[in-house]
C-alpha cells in the first residue's frame, strides 16, 4: 500500500493554463521616500485564476489581457497584445493588488511605475538590481502568437512610506489555481545596504515573508530551502533510507554519510557554476541515474561486510556525485550565478541537506537499534521491507526517466 501511494506521486496533473516558468524574483530598492520593486514573474500567476465561466460547449470568458482558443481540442491562452498596448499597466495593477508590502503591519498601495513582456527563452537577465532596471527598458520581440505559458512579466512597484524603511513583509495573495504552485521558487534581494540581503521563499507566499535589515534571515531561508529540498524530494531520501539500513554499527553509518556528504558538496557546486554538459539530455540522465543508485544502495544494504566498509564508504561517495548534480539543478532554479552574496547562498543551502539528511538518520537509525535489541529476526524483516520498497519505487522511476532520456536525444 505504501508504495502504491508514493508511486502515486509521480502522476502529472493538466490545468488549462501551462506554467513553463515558476520562478518568481523581486529586487527591493530602497529609496528617500520608500521602496521600489523591480518584479519578475510568469503571467499566469496574474490571470489563471480570472478565467471565466463557460456555458455549454462554448469558450469560457478569457481572463484579462489575453484570449481562447481551441487548438487540436485543446483550450490554449493567447496573450492579448492589443488589450496589453492599450493598457499596459492595467495588467501591472494586477500584480500589485495581489502584492501586499506592510510596513507595522500596515499594508501600503503601490503605483505601477513600467511593465515589459518577454517570452519565455528570450527574456534579458534579472539576477542583480542593475540587470533587472535594464530589463524594464528592454524591448523583445513580442510578435504573436504568444502562448500566455510562454510570458514573462517585468515590473516597477513604487511604494510611499512617510519614514525609512527599517523592516517590512512582504506576501503574495494571488491563488491561481495551476498544477504545480506550491514548487514557486520565490528570490526576495533586499538593498537596504551595499551587500544585499537574499531571501528565499518556496510556493505561492501568501503567509508574509519578514525583511529585516539586521539579522540572519536571508541565510536561514536557504537553509529552510536545503532541508525542504531533501526532505520534499524523496528520491534523496530514499537513498538515505538505504544508507541507514546498510550500516550495522554507528561508525559505519558515520563513514558512509560522510562519504555521501563529500561527493555531493562537489557536484552540487560544480553543477550549480555550469561546469557540467548543457544538452537536453543531461538533467533526466541524472535523474536517471539518481533512480539506479537507489537500487544499488538498497542491495548493498545485505553485501557489505567489515571488510568490504571501504569499498561502501567510496560507493556512497561516488552516489552522492550524482545525487549532488541533483541538487545543483533545483538550487539553479532559484540563484542566479550572477546574483549577489552567492557563496553565502551555497553554503546555506548545502547546509539545509545535510541538516535535512541528519533528521532522516536521527528518526530512523535509533529505531532500527531498539528493533534489533527486541528481536533479530523482527529488525532483519524491518530491514528487507524497506530496501525492497525503495527498490521497487527506484525501479518503477527508472524506467520512466530512461523514456524522458530517450525523448530528449531524438
């Protein structure tokens, strides 16, 4: 039943409007007279959820700024150029009613100062502040049709305050309804000072994110994201389920999550900085490969001896090279190379895995222990259940990402 379940998890929802791009990033400038935004996000976070009512077997009422049709028997989005030139900021105010900046508390209005549409793929950069005031002023080529999908939102919020802004929050109340949302990589930098102040949000951020000028926030929000990332993603923790149950002393595990620990800090930092091959094919080999290594790791559970300990603690080194790729692609999602304080971000982030993959061994290993001290053969049983489970799940994602392997290469 427990693998029924978790295989469940591998199913892909439909919703009418794609989201090819859920990342969301805002640069906060603070000025003599309050703050300024410079907001990057898809546009189907500002329309999804306006999307009208359908009577029958007709269109339903297209949301604002853009259009419906029906493509192979398929409902698709256009953008409405025409609506977007004649209102430009119309679809900004969008933005800013669902954007909530309070300050005490007290949530200010802000005024839409320049709005850009990009398509997806040809968008300019928008790691630091400069790069995103360029974007705003940055003309791309907006000739339809153009997927609502394949949007991309640039904008300047200019919030008054009749005081300096020392503190704030910042939330996002917009609920678009699309597959998916609650993955929203959400980037806060704030430049309150020379070294900017990073925060990291995951989903759709309608609790508020506090900003704070003093403090250790922005590092901690990468930690939080390191340790969601392991304990969300249950390919890694799988594995480590495998580490565990394969070490039969305390200082065996100890080596072998080390050796996990060293392979996976050089490839995370090596994949996130580019020096990895760039073809469509490379992300799902090493998904792939992460799939297989689970299946290794779950029959070496029952191989490895006293005298076959070095060769475990290299295996699981070499796997954590690989489970470390894994890693650098989700934190590449969410920090730019370019973005400020990068080597700060880094180490937060590969922090948050290791804080996340001690809280696996903690909750499993102590109850391993007890079991093998009640009963041998209960805690043999215990251990045979579970590397059979993580294997049949690891055998099922394997063959599923040997087809996206295949679909990548022709």
């Amino acid at each position: 039943m427990v693998v029924t379940l978790l295989l469940s998890l591998a199913l892909s929802a439909s919703a009418h409007f794609l989201l090819n791009l859920n990342v969301r990033i805002s640069h906060i400038e603070h000025t003599e007279d309050g703050l300024r935004i410079y907001m990057r996000t898809p546009m189907p976070y500002l329309v999804a959820d306006k999307l009208g009512n359908t009577d029958g077997d007709a269109l339903p009422e297209a949301a604002p700024f853009t259009t419906n049709a029906m493509r192979d028997g398929l409902l698709v989005h256009f953008v409405d150029l025409q609506a977007f030139m004649n209102d430009p900021k119309g679809l900004g105010q969008l933005a800013e009613d669902g954007l909530h900046l309070s300050i005490d508390h007290q949530r200010l209005r802000g005024m839409v100062e320049a709005i850009r549409l990009h398509r997806v793929g040809n968008e300019p950069g928008f790691a630091t502040l400069d790069e995103a005031q360029r974007a705003v002023e940055f003309e791309t080529d907006l000739a339809p049709p153009l997927y609502v999908g394949d949007t991309i939102v640039d904008l300047v919020l200019n919030y008054k305050s009749d005081r300096p802004v020392q503190s704030y929050s910042i939330a996002n109340v917009l609920d678009p309804g699309l597959p998916g949302q609650d993955q929203t990589a959400n980037l806060i930098l704030d430049y309150a000072s020379e070294t900017p102040q990073i925060f990291r949000s995951r989903g759709l951020m309608i609790e508020p994110l506090e900003i704070k000028q003093a403090g250790y926030g922005g590092f901690l929000s990468f930690v939080w994201e390191g340790i969601r990332h392991i304990l969300e993603g249950l390919d890694h923790v799988l594995f480590v389920v495998c580490l565990v149950i394969g070490a039969q002393t305390l200082r065996a595990l100890l080596l072998r999550a080390t050796g996990f620990t060293v392979g996976h800090s050089i490839t995370l930092s090596l994949g996130f900085f580019g020096f990895v091959p760039s073809g469509a094919w490379f992300v799902p080999a090493v998904e792939t490969g992460i799939a297989i290594s689970i299946v290794i790791a779950a029959a070496a559970a029952f191989m490895s001896n006293a005298k076959s300990e070095a060769k475990m603690v290299l295996l699981t080194s070499l796997i954590g090279l690989l489970h470390g790729l894994g890693f650098s692609f989700v934190l590449h999602k969410i920090l730019q190379v370019t973005s400020p304080d990068i080597w700060q971000s880094l180490l937060a982030f590969n922090l948050g895995v290791e804080i996340g993959q001690v809280a696996i061994i903690l909750a499993l290993w102590p109850a391993l222990v007890i079991c093998h001290r009640m009963n041998a053969s209960l805690w043999m049983s215990t251990r045979v259940g579970l590397a059979v489970g993580c294997a049949a799940i690891a055998c099922y994602w394997t063959v599923q990402r040997i087809a996206e392997v295949y679909s990548a290469i022709t």
